[in-house]
C-alpha cells in the first residue's frame, strides 16, 4: 500500500514515522516543496534567532534516518495537482499513484503590501532561510518595526532586544495577544514588553511614516492555511480544509492534518484550525492510526507553547465563539503565574508561565469547574 504524503513539515514528517512505528511495511513517500528534510519551526523565532542554537538543530531527523526507515522524502518537489478518480498526483518532477493521500501543506505568511512597498528591507517568518537571514540582520543598534503583536511578531522583538536592536512593535488592537488572551493576560505581555524597553504602539494601523523610520520591518501578522491545491481538486474547504474525527477529507481516501486542517473536534463539538506545532504531532500521528484502520478520534484539545525573555509559557484549550466570564489568576506574571480561563463555571482554558511544575494540573483542569483558591 502506497502512502503519499505532500508537505515535508512536522506533520506531514510525524505521519511517515508513525506509519512505520505501527509496522506499516508499504511504501512511503513525502513530497515536500522545500529544498530540506523536515524540520521544526518554533526555534526559528526562538533559539535559532537569539543565536542559542544552529539552523540545523531543527531538523526532525538527519537523513541516514529517513533512509534507514525506508521512507522515501522528496524534496524540491511540489505538488501541482490531485486527480481524485485516477489518485495520483502531479508533482513538478512526475506523477505520483496513492492508495492514500495524506495533505499537510502548512501555512504561509499573510504579507502586507504597505511594507512590501516600504522601499525598507521587508522579513516574513516562516522557513530556515527566512530566519538565517533575518539574524543576520538583527545588530546591535539596528532600528527593526515589527508589525503584528501576534506570537511570531513578539518573538522577533524579544530576540531583537537581545541582539541590542531598538524595537517597536505596531498592532491595531489595543493590546498584544488580545483575540486569544483577552485583556487580563494581554496586558501582562505588553507589560513585559515594555520593560525590555519595546515601543509597543497599540490601537493604530502602521503607517508609511511609521516604516521609513525603521531600518528593516518583520512583518508578523498571521498566516494563511494553503489550501489551494485541496480545493482545486474539489475536497470540500472551508478556512480550513474539512475533517472529521479521524481526519477524512470529502474524499475517501485523503486524509488533511496540520495547520491546514479544520476538523470537527469530539471533545469541543466544533470546528478548530489550530495552528500550532503539538497539533502537527498529533494529527499527524492520528492519520496513521486512520490509515492503518484504528478508527482513534482526534481528541487533543489545542496546545501552544512560547518564549520571550526569561519568560516561557504554556497555554491549554480553547476560549469558544461564545467568549469566557471571567479569569482568575494565582501568582504574579514576573515570576510563577497561572491563568484559567472561565465560561459556565467550567475552565475552557488555561495557562502557566514559569511555573513548568503546574504544566500537568493546568492541562487537566481544562473542562473542570474553576480553582477555589484563586
Ligand atoms: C517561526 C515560527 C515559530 C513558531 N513557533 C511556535 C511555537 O512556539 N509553538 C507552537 O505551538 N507553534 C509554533 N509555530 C507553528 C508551528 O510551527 C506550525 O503549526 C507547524 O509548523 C505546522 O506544521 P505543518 O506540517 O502543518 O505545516 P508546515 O510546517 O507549514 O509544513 C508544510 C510544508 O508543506 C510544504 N508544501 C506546501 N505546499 C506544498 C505542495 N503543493 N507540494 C509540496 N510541498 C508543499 C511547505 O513548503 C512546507 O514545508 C511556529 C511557526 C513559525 C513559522
């Protein structure tokens, strides 16, 4: 049985593992755009950047591995179309049959023309060569605008101020982080921030003005789930592509995982995009199950994890359309913190930073009624 797989990030990468860590004996195929085995992308905003760690410690696994597994990782290859009825794919080098299809296609960075159009040198975010040369450009004394609030975007200025560059940070919301923290939490990051001495200006779209004070401008203001080649192929695609419980696109025989992925989620009874690295593991561990006939529902609740400073954290769950009553919080932000978020006396999320100890509590707590002490 021939498995394909088109995208060569984490997930795509985990569902080759897990398929052979399953016994899966049949072949494997990952096509993947890029020209690099598949790597990890949170040290590109994060060790990488600050200069801890080599670009290439971000590889998932070097290539005697892929090779001694058997699976066979195609890089510089990109698919350009499916054909659902013949199931093959077309790729930039050939054809390629499957009996089944696994799509992770990933992201890509939302780009902003008023930087592009700045006359400033312009940085998105998203692969090792993207970060490779945006360290290189962060030097002492260098003036860097930053456009989004956004995780990636607070990531950068965080490594910017170690590197000794004068940061400012535009947002239109009148915090960072607001959408997914609310104003409690949000407020601790502005806060930390501006203590690293960070020009946070909040509540106001960039400007022209803004960029031609700047020396270089990263633009850090989402990312857009490339779908384009599932809904060509006529694969049902809504914001995400479409998934069930265990991952099963429109068509029967493709499954799509990761960050393109907008599954019905069995525990939160609703559709989630979630665009982060554990949910890249997780499904992409999920699909073998699916392939190889364990019928295991995808029932992860959403997980994410950040460094800035000297501060990490650990955010559990999901805040709903319908919002949170309130958060109650133990401890201080500077140093061991814990946030849970409230709707209907029932935690929909929660968070700890630099209190790693809690990390196991915090997780649990998601779906109990709130902490009495707090
Ligand atoms: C700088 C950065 C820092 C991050 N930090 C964190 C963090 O701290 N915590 C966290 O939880 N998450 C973080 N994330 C998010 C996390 O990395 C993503 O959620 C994860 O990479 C998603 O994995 P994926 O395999 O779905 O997609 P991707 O990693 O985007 O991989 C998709 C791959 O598919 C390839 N591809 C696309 N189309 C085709 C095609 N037609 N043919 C062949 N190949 C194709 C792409 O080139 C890409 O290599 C970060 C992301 C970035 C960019």
């Amino acid at each position: 049985m021939t498995v394909v797989i088109v995208g060569a990030g984490l997930a795509g990468a985990t569902t080759a593992q897990a398929l052979r860590d399953r016994g899966h004996d049949g072949e494997i195929v990952v096509l993947g755009a890029e020209d690099h085995l598949p790597y990890e992308r949170p040290p590109l905003s994060k060790a990488v950047l600050l200069g801890d760690k080599e670009v290439d410690s971000a590889y998932v696994h070097d290539e005697a591995w892929w090779r001694e597994h058997d699976i066979d990782v195609r890089t510089g290859t990109e698919v350009q179309s499916i054909d659902l009825a013949g199931r093959r794919v077309v790729t930039t080098t050939g054809e390629q049959p499957y009996e089944w299809l696994v799509l992770a296609t990933g992201s890509e960075p939302r780009r902003l023309r008023l930087a592009d159009e700045s006359g400033r040198p312009v940085h998105y975010l998203r692969t090792m060569e993207d970060s490779v040369a945006l360290k290189a450009a962060l030097t002492q004394d260098t003036r860097v605008a930053v456009i989004g609030a956004g995780w990636i975007g607070l990531e950068v200025a965080a490594a910017a101020r170690s590197a000794g560059a004068a940061v400012t940070v535009h947002e239109t919301e009148s915090l960072p982080l607001l959408a997914v923290l609310g104003p409690e939490v949000a407020q601790h990051f502005a806060d930390l921030h501006r203590a690293h001495d960070v020009d946070l200006r909040l509540g106001a779209p960039v400007t022209s003005e803004d960029l031609a004070e700047a020396d270089l401008v990263v633009v850090g203001i989402g990312v857009s789930p490339r779908t384009s080649l599932a809904s060509a192929a006529g694969l049902e695609v809504d914001d995400g592509v479409l998934v069930d419980e265990l991952l099963r696109t429109s068509d029967e025989r493709i499954l799509a995982i990761g960050d393109i992925a907008s599954q019905q989620h069995p525990v939160l009874g609703r559709r989630v995009r979630v665009e982060h690295w554990d949910n890249a593991i997780g499904q992409g561990k999920a699909a073998a199950a699916t392939i190889l006939g364990a019928a295991e529902s995808y029932a992860k609740l959403p997980y994410f994890f950040t460094d800035q400073y000297d501060l990490g954290m650990e955010y559990f769950g999901s805040v709903g359309p319908e919002g949170y009553d309130r958060v109650q919080t133990r401890g201080d932000f500077s140093g061991a913190f814990r946030a849970w978020w409230v709707k209907d006396d029932v935690v929909v999320a929660a968070m700890q930073a630099n209190d790693w100890d809690a990390s196991d509590e915090m997780r649990a707590s998601v779906g109990q009624g709130p902490p009495s002490d707090s």
